[in-house]
C-alpha cells in the first residue's frame, strides 16, 4: 500500500512490525525490512503514525 503527503508516496509493504516516533520521525520496520521517514510537520508524521497502526489489521 502507499501513503501520500504533500505530493510524496510512501509505500509501506504490510504487515509492519514495529513502529517508533521521534519528534518529526518514524522509523518502521515492514516486510521489506527497516525504513525512516521524516516530515516537515509533527502533525504529518502523526497523521502517518496512525495511517500505519489502522491499516496494519
């Protein structure tokens, strides 16, 4: 699946294993292995953050 945010795409290859938040940061671990995003809004990384828990049933 993707996630876009301002004109970016994110793919993320579920399920996702872990998830960590750092101010501005998430750093997720999928199936494909360890990824970081970094956003230049806390609010887009939340609204990220949240994408991922939701969509990882």
């Amino acid at each position: 699946m993707s996630y876009k945010v301002n004109g970016h795409e994110i793919t993320v290859n579920f399920p996702v294993d872990s998830i960590s938040v750092n101010k501005s940061s998430i750093a997720f671990t999928d199936s494909l292995g360890k990824n970081k995003q970094t956003f230049a809004k806390r609010t887009d990384a939340l609204q990220f953050m949240k994408w991922l828990l939701s969509s990882n049933k």
